[in-house]
C-alpha cells in the first residue's frame, strides 16, 4: 500500500478503535423497530437525543432508547441522520472496509461479472446494496471511478481508493474520484474531481460489454461515464429488434443503439445532448463501422415523440429520473403517464415498447400503473412480455427496497 495512505489510516483507527470516542444518537421510543429490520437508514424524526457533538460525515453509534446497541454509521445533519454500515459493533478502520469491499468483489465473481472476459464495464460497490451506503465505485477496464454521496466516504475515499488494487487482485491501477456532484451542497467540502490513484491520458477510454465496444468519458459523462445499470435490458433488447425499425429515446451514448445494430433494420437515437449523439455514433462506427441504418438527431424527446409518424415498430424509452425526492412524485408520475402515452399511440401495430424509470421514489407498482393508465388512454391492446430491473452488480438490499430504484417493462402492443 502507498504511503500516501498511512496517515489517514492511523488517524482514523486513533478516532474509531475506542467505541467511546464514538458520539451516540438515542432513537425514541419504538423508533428501533426498522433498525432491529436491518433497515440501513435512520431518519432524522426517529432521533430522541445525540450524545456528543458529531459533525456531519462522522462515525456515530445508534442506540434504542434503553441504551442497547443497534448499529453504526455516518452522521449526517439531513433528513436521513445515519447511514449504516455495521449492525454489529466493530471498528471502522482500514480493515474493516477491506473485508466490506472484498465481499463485493467475491459476490461478483460468484455472479459471473468479475472476470468475464466479454465484458470490462461493470460495479464493485452499489451503496446500500453492498452495505456501504453513500458509495458507489464502477470498474471501466483498469480504472475505478469512485462517486462519494455522503461526507463520511469522502473523508475516506483516499482510503477506499488505495484498497481497490489490492481488493480486485491488480485489476485496478488508477482511480478516479467523481464526487463533486454527487454530495451534500450544505457539507461545504469543496470537493474536486481528479484522479486519486494513477492517470489516464486517454480521454475516452474504450470499453466492452457483451462482446460490443463502447467509449466512456469519466471525467466529462453523466453518472460515471455509463449507464451500467441497463447492460441486462440491453442484452435483452437484442432479441426483440431483429429486422424493426428502431427509436432510441433520451439515447445519450447509444447504448440500446448498439445492441439493436447487431440485426435491426433501422436505428435512431434521440437525445437533447448534442455531445451524446455524437459519442453515440462514434459508439456506433466502433462496432459497425460506417452503417446508414444508423441516425442520431439531438433534438427534445417530447417535441419528436409529439410529432413522428407511426414508423416505429420498436420504442425504447429511458428517461433521466422524473423525481429524485418525494415531494416530486406526482409530478413524475404524470410524466411517465404523458411520456409513455405518446409512444403507445404513435408505435406501429405489433410492435414493442422498452419502458423504464430510474426514479427511486417511484416503487414498482407506481410504474406500472403509470404505464397502465397511459395505455388505457390510448384504447390499444397491450400485453406485458418482460418485467425488468437491474443487473446484479447493482444488488438490491432485501432489507431497504428503495434500492431496487430500475423498473422496467418489455410491452407488445397490438
């Protein structure tokens, strides 16, 4: 391990090795119940008392309110006040995380996604999936790009960083820190994206998923570069596409766009981002070359939607998140209500609608009936040939179903 990670770890294992030091948040009275559920969030209305002065991104202990133990996690001055990471007394030191991120980096060789040989792109740590909520590390190749949602991963993300080689067996040489927007406003961190580990003089490194070639940008991308989320819905989308006439809606690098060009007869990729469509045909030229079956038009999704013909026989639709608090949910089921209306009614007969929502305020059945009323507005026939979520490297937490955030549906529509 570098030395640069000797400091930090010896400050932190003099702050955390005594239980002690540790400031204490006392819940109320049957406030422990979700806790004792291995929820892993505390909420701020839940909180009695706090023992101690804690600032926000430290490690505190959670206790019911007749003193017993239940877990520890980051402090935060938010609606959410703890993110836990131990239902079970331990020290948070260089150890401890060792062992969190050596779990996730067996369960995905134990799901085929570490090491396969026919895909490089891929995530090791998926917040509360993994039992680290407020970090999200994503693989590309040989480089870790680490997103820091909390203040408490980002005082260690130095931490994290230079575990990752070790962890992943030398796979990863550089690591990238993507955390500037991704926390708290209010924390005042200051934070700045930069590589933590190494470098990367390739400005768009290229990467490979099922066999299929895509170039990603870290440092200037939405998210970390790529919406690794979708690859299993991608896949999918390949057996449905054959000989149609594809539309790529919200398209951004043109992952769907991709996947469809193996035996489609005609793409186009839609996205407001100018810059997306162009890296989508470059994604495109990487794996088909020069194809005129292939078209981007950077344009508003809703405007084209509103005014295309029936040419489509195969819709995707995957739009950025319609709510990201729920105050928004109204207001984003009505989006997906409209959005998904207008590719009903304008889809050819006999075709199919890829459908999804990332917002994790919107629970599954919310979506669903979303799309359900859109589709009685219409008057067509619809049936349901796929209920889709996220890939397992995106694991969701039994214990916290708002981690389960990708929904999706696979329609044929008559």
């Amino acid at each position: 391990m570098a030395s640069g990670c000797l400091t930090p770890v010896k400050e932190m294992k003099s702050e955390m090795t005594e239980t002690k030091t540790l400031a204490g948040i006392i819940l109320k009275k049957g406030k422990e119940q979700s806790v004792r559920r291995y929820h892993p969030w505390v909420f701020s209305g839940a909180v009695d008392s706090v023992r101690g002065k804690p600032r926000e991104g430290d490690v505190v202990e959670v206790f019911a309110s007749d003193s017993t133990y239940l877990a520890t996690g980051h402090w935060a001055p938010g609606s959410i006040a703890v993110r836990i990471f131990s239902f079970v007394r331990c020290t948070p030191d260089l150890y401890f995380f060792k062992k969190k991120l050596d779990d996730a980096f067996r369960y995905r060789i134990s799901a085929g996604i570490a090491g396969n040989k026919t895909t490089d792109a891929w995530r090791l740590v998926h917040g509360e999936g993994d039992g680290l909520p407020g970090l999200i590390v994503d693989i590309y190749g040989s480089v870790a790009v680490l997103q820091a949602h909390t203040a408490g991963f980002w005082h260690i993300r130095k931490l994290i960083a230079e575990l990752l080689p070790e962890v992943t067996g030398g796979l990863v040489n550089a690591v990238y820190d993507k955390s500037e927007g991704t926390l708290p406003f209010m924390a005042k961190l200051n934070p700045a994206n930069g590589y933590i580990i190494g470098g990367n003089n390739d400005p768009g490194t290229v990467v490979t998923e099922n066999g299929f070639r895509f170039r990603v940008d870290w440092e200037k991308g939405q998210k970390t570069g790529f919406f690794i989320d979708q690859r299993d819905n991608r896949s999918l989308l390949r057996q449905y596409s054959g000989g149609r006439n594809v539309l790529n809606m919200f398209g951004y690098t043109g992952g769907f766009s991709v996947y469809a060009m193996s035996n489609a007869a005609m793409v186009h990729t839609v996205d407001s981002s100018a810059s997306a469509m162009a890296l989508a045909d470059e994604n495109v030229k990487l794996n088909f070359g020069e194809d005129t079956r292939h078209k981007s038009i950077a344009t508003d999704a809703f405007g084209f939607l509103a005014g295309m013909e029936r040419e489509y026989d195969l819709i995707i639709l995957d739009p950025p998140a319609f709510a990201k608090h729920q105050t928004a949910l109204n207001q984003a089921l009505q989006g997906y209500r409209r959005l998904n209306a207008m590719a009903i009614q304008k889809i050819k007969p006999g075709g199919i609608l890829f459908t999804f929502s990332c917002s994790q305020v919107v629970s599954r059945d919310d979506f669903r009936r979303s799309v359900f009323v859109a589709a009685a507005n219409t008057g067509r026939n619809v049936r349901i040939l796929h209920q889709t979520g996220q890939p397992a490297d995106h694991p969701v937490n039994i214990y916290h179903p708002e981690s389960e955030y990708l929904k999706g549906l696979v329609l044929y529509i008559e």
